[in-house]
C-alpha cells in the first residue's frame, strides 16, 4: 500500500510506532491482532489471540474503537458483539477463503434443501451465514457442542469440509459437509512433511484441524491455534514442528525462547507458501490510517447483527466449559 498522509506525502518520515501509540490514547481504541498477523502486529497489539476471544475481550473494554488486525469475518464478529463501538479493519480486502468459499445466497439454498438439518457454523464466515446458521463452533467448542447435540438430529457442517472431517472421525457423528477449504493449511505437503519429520526424528507434530487428513494422521496434537500455542509451551521435547499459518511460530518463540519451532512445509519444501495471503495485507501503515482515519469502517445492519448474535450466543451458552482452552483463551502482551 502507498499510504498517504493526508497532505498528500508518503508516510516516510514518521514514527508509525509513536503515532499509533498516540492515536490509540487520542482515539480510546484497542488494538486486536490474530496469531496469524505480522510479528510486529502481534507487539503493537493490547491483545493477541484467536478471533473470538479477542473480539469478546475488545467487548469488555471502555474502548470506543476497536482496531482488528486480522480478516475482515474477525472485525465483523466484534462489531457484532461491540455495536456500540466502531471498529476498524486495516485492510478491508482482508478476507478468507472459507468466508469465500460460502457465499450466503448458496448457504441459504443448500438449508432449504436439507429443511430437517440443523447449521453448525465455523466461525470462519460472514456475518450473514452466521445470521442464517444455528449454532456457531470455534475449533475448541466443536465438539463440546456436537456432545450435546441428539444423536437423531441431522447436521450440516460448514464451511470448512477438513474441520468437519476431523470431527466426523473423532467423534463418529455423521454431518452433511460444506465443501470449503483454508488455502493456508491446504497447502501443506505430507511428502515434504514426512522428510521434515525424518531429519528431526522424535519431534512432534502440532497441525490445526483445518488441515487435510493426510497431514493430522502424522500429527501428535491436533487442536486450535490457542491450543497449538499452549501445547509448545508444555510438550517435553525441545522441538516442535507447525502445521498452522506460521506467524504463530512468533507467540511460541517468545513464550519459549529455549525450544525450536519449525514451520510444516508447502510442495515446495518450505513454509512460506503456507503465509496466509490475506493476513498478510494488513501492516503497521496501514493500521496507522486506520486509526487515524477511522476508515475502513465495518457496518453491519441490525437486524443482521442480532440473528448472527443469536447463534454466537448459542456456542457460548453450549460451551462455555471451554473458555482458557483452544480459541477461547488469547495472550495478553501489552497495553495498560
């Protein structure tokens, strides 16, 4: 991005660091940023984490302006539980390919189809397929929340088809699958995988559930990115190998600075294929023009807003015996 200011000159010859400091006092705004985020995100950020949990404690602040680092279904999930506050995306272009890949005219089609199905959602979509689901599941509370669900009640997972697949096979309840995928952990290559593991004998693995199941057969610990994080802080070994979006790699270096952490690699043999795309459009410039702007903004209608609550609401009630576990459970480092 050639960001400007509004003068019409670069952004050159700032302190971006100070002036977002600045900005985030001026503003009363608090700073969100994913795991998946740019390392020098994460440490300007008053919280880091998984997207829930990050947009709940935004909602227990006195801030007036939330600033989410991270995709653009993240920022919608705060503005739906913080309407009263505006909230920022650094980059509104910043999506997700499970988002895309479950436009809300086809989810709605595909329910009428199955009318005896209920929707359980990954929260990876839009705030209108959440208004058009009935409950919604992070990686954590998934399966908590299938437990509860009656064994004769028919289900529709969506939108991602490996998250779903997994939770077929632990759990042995059939769900209708929504055939949409994470380009990130799709693209991990259980050949190169499989060489990695070979040159680093007896090194876990920890891989996120939304990968394929050729890559979590070979993993040791399948759980959310939270998850992941907490486990690399407790596992016995000194060597850790990551089958999620790298970034994470970050929080665990700090966290445990005398362990390796070694990104699981692409077809390609290493790791930065597997950088997701649209995490990575957000930047130090652009959330400075965020703040300083207040732009771009995201705006949800309100009646939208209350049906996609109401089935956020729902996974809480459900699972709340998951909070500090999983999604439910992010790092605070920085801020007053």
């Amino acid at each position: 991005m050639d960001a400007r200011n509004g003068m019409g000159g670069s952004l050159g010859g700032l302190d971006l660091l100070a002036e977002i400091d600045r900005l985030r006092r001026e503003r009363n705004a608090v700073i969100l940023a994913h795991y998946y985020q740019r390392p020098e995100l994460q440490d300007i950020a008053d919280f880091v984490g998984d997207s829930l949990e990050l947009s709940r404690r935004a909602a227990e602040t006195d801030a007036d302006v939330i600033a989410f680092c991270g995709v653009r279904f993240m920022a919608e999930t705060a503005k739906i539980l913080s309407p009263q506050k505006i909230v920022v995306l650094p980059d509104m272009d910043a999506g997700c390919s499970l988002e895309d890949s479950c436009p809300p005219e086809q989810f709605a089609a595909f329910r009428a189809q199955h009318p005896d199905h209920i929707a359980l959602t990954y929260i990876n979509c839009s705030a209108a397929v959440k208004a058009l689901s009935d409950v919604i599941v992070t990686s954590s509370s998934a399966e908590k929340i299938l437990s509860q669900i009656p064994p004769e009640q028919k289900i529709i997972f969506g939108p991602d088809k490996h998250l779903g697949g997994y939770l077929k096979r632990k759990t042995g309840r059939d769900m209708l699958l929504w055939p949409g995928v994470c380009i990130v952990h799709e693209a991990f290559s259980e050949t190169e995988l499989l060489k990695l593991k070979a040159q680093h004998p007896g090194a876990p693995v920890a891989a996120h559930p939304e990968c394929p199941a050729h890559i979590l057969d070979h993993a040791d610990y399948v759980g959310s990115t939270s998850g992941i994080l907490d486990y690399a802080k407790t596992m016995p070994g000194d060597t850790l190998i990551v089958a999620t979006e790298p970034h994470i790699i970050h929080q665990m270096e700090k966290a445990v600075p005398e362990k390796t952490f070694i990104g699981a690699p692409g077809a390609d043999g290493n790791c930065n294929c597997n950088i997701c795309p649209y995490m990575a459009l957000n930047t130090i410039e652009k959330l400075y023009v965020a703040l300083r702007d207040l732009e771009p903004r995201i705006e949800i209608e309100e009646e939208l807003r209350l049906k996609a609550k109401t089935s956020l609401d729902r996974m809480l009630a459900m699972a709340s015996g998951t909070v500090g576990l999983g999604d439910l459970g992010p790092v605070r480092i920085s801020g007053d």
